[in-house]
C-alpha cells in the first residue's frame, strides 16, 4: 500500500523524534518523578531485607532468590532512570529564566537529583536513594511555588514511608 509519510521519509531519510511534547503543552507535573524516587528507595528496602539462601539450600529457593533479587534491581534502575528522564523534562521544558532568579540554587538542585539518579542505578545505597527522595520533594516544592501554589506534605501511604509534596491550593 502506498505512503505518503513513508515517501516522504524515503525522500528526506527523516527518523521518528520522541519528547514528552515540545509543543509546548504546558502541562508538567513532578509527581511522577517523587513516585519513582520512592519506588527507587524501596527497592533498596527491599535488597537489605532479602534474606539468602544458606549454604546447602535447594535450588529452587537459589533460584527465587536470584528472580527476586534481580527483579527488585531492575525495578529500581527502571525507575532511578524514569526519574532522572521526568526532572531532565522539568528542568529543560518548564523552568525559565525567571525562576531561576527566584531560584537561584535551581541548576544546582537538578544537577545534584540526576546525579543522585545515576548513582541509584549504580549501586544498592539506602542514603542516595533517600537523598534522591529529598531532592526530589524540594524541586516539587519550587515547582508547585512557580505556578503560585502553596504546598502541603502529606504521608505518602507508601510502603516505603515517608511524604509526597502536593499543591495545597
């Protein structure tokens, strides 16, 4: 069958692109990234509280533990790297110059949360992956404070513990 995109591809060698949308839309929220930072931290709640197998123990217990173990790792890359592409969202479609002279630390603030997503996907540490929560809840509150609302820190219900930042108003 015939195609006109795919003539025009065949013409121009153009390749598919993928945004969240460079429209712009306008519509951006960071709960999705406190979300997978906590997914992120209880993932690691979930390592340190594996027990191995001991010595001698069936192969089938081996084998649970090895598919648990490396489905909560991958769970927790998955989700360090959803976070880190949600706030390079944030910090390179929504925030704008004026922000940063109310937020002078902002650069900063996202650099130190990618960071801090990276360094979660490395390694199996319970302080980077509540320090990425942290960092993480600070950005939804300057976000939320950009768009003129106030913010409340409600108990996330989460296994994982800890608080979600929402806008109050």
């Amino acid at each position: 069958m015939f195609s006109l995109r795919g003539l025009v591809y065949r013409l121009v060698g153009a390749e598919a692109a993928y945004a969240h949308c460079d429209i712009p839309c306008g519509i951006y929220d960071p709960h999705v990234a406190q979300l997978a930072a906590q997914t992120v931290l209880r993932m690691v709640q979930l390592v340190q509280g594996l027990n191995k197998p001991a010595d001698g123990a069936s192969k089938a217990e081996q084998d649970a533990y090895t598919n648990t173990l490396s489905r909560y790792i991958t769970t927790k890359e998955q989700h360090a790297d959803l976070c880190k592409r949600e706030l390079l969202i944030l910090w390179g479609d929504y925030f704008r110059p004026e922000h940063l002279e109310k937020y002078p630390d902002l650069h900063a603030t996202f650099w130190t949360a990618v960071k801090l997503g990276g360094r979660n996907k490395q390694n199996l540490d319970a302080q980077a992956a509540q320090d990425l929560v942290g960092v993480v809840q600070r950005i939804a509150e300057i976000f939320w404070a950009t768009k003129g609302a106030s913010v409340r820190r409600q108990p996330s219900l989460q296994p994982v513990g800890g608080e979600s930042v929402y806008p109050a108003s």
